[in-house]
C-alpha cells in the first residue's frame, strides 16, 4: 500500500509557527515520524507540501492509479479551495482529510470545510497524530 501525505499552504512553517497551536515539531519531524510509523504498519509514504493551490490539485490529480490514498492536509484552503473540492471528486483514490488542531475549537471561518463531503473521512484535533491516525485508517 501506498499513500500520499500531502500538505498544503502554510504547513511548511509547522514548528515555527503558533507553536501553541500547531505544537513545536517541524514538518520534516513529523514526516519522519509518519515515514517510521509506516514502515512498521508495512505502508509506503510518500510527502508533498506546497503552498500553491494547483499544485496541490495537480498532486491529486496525477495521484490516480500511483496511490492507495492520499492524507490530506490542506491548511487554510480547507475552508474556500472549491478547486481542491473539485480535483478529489475527480480521483478515485480516497482522500483522507487532516488537521492538526480542533478547528472547531477555533475561529468560526475555520469550522466549515469544503473539502470534507468528497473526503472519505476526516480526522482532526489530535496535532501530529491527526497524521497518524489518519494512515492507520487505511488498514480498517
Ligand atoms: C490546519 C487548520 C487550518 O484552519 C489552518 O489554516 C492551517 C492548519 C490544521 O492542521 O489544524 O493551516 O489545517
């Protein structure tokens, strides 16, 4: 099994920014975590991050037939990126969508996403684990 952990705008500065937030680990630390975690569960990982909206929609397109699911992190895109919605519903591959925070917790414009109904599921609140919980959700 292979699946995509795909990071969007803004998670390059995961560690540097509102530390109190999104914690203290960098995004290549929680990759590493992730790659290890994978290699015991016997799923090959493999990373994007990009803060440019089609080149995320790119990834997911050219996703098809490649992996078994993506992970997806779209940062703030999550809550307006009608293009992101459209390139998952375009796919066959499923799309797990992730967040860090509880962003239900959080801002009111942080609530809606309009990712979610083309997601498979969503999983969030539970910082770098969020990431992990999301690749063990392949396996059920
Ligand atoms: C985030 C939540 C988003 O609202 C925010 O814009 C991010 C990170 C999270 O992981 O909690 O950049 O997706």
């Amino acid at each position: 099994m292979t699946i995509l952990v795909l990071n969007g705008v803004n998670l390059n500065m995961t560690g540097r920014r509102e530390k109190d937030v999104y914690g203290t680990q960098t995004l290549r630390d929680i990759n590493d975590r992730i790659e290890h975690y994978a290699e015991k569960l016997g799923i090959t990982v493999k990373f994007f991050q990009n803060n440019l909206e089609g080149e995320l929609c790119t990834a997911i397109q050219s996703a098809e037939g490649k992996y078994d699911g993506i992970i997806l992190n779209a940062g703030a895109f999550t809550h307006y990126s009608y293009a992101i919605r459209d390139a998952i519903a375009s796919v066959s591959v499923p799309v797990v969508e992730v967040h860090m925070s509880n962003v239900h917790a959080r801002e009111e414009f942080r609530r809606n996403s309009v990712l979610t109904p083309v997601c498979r599921g969503e999983i969030l609140g539970f910082g770098a684990n969020s990431y992990i919980l999301a690749l063990e959700s392949f396996l059920l």
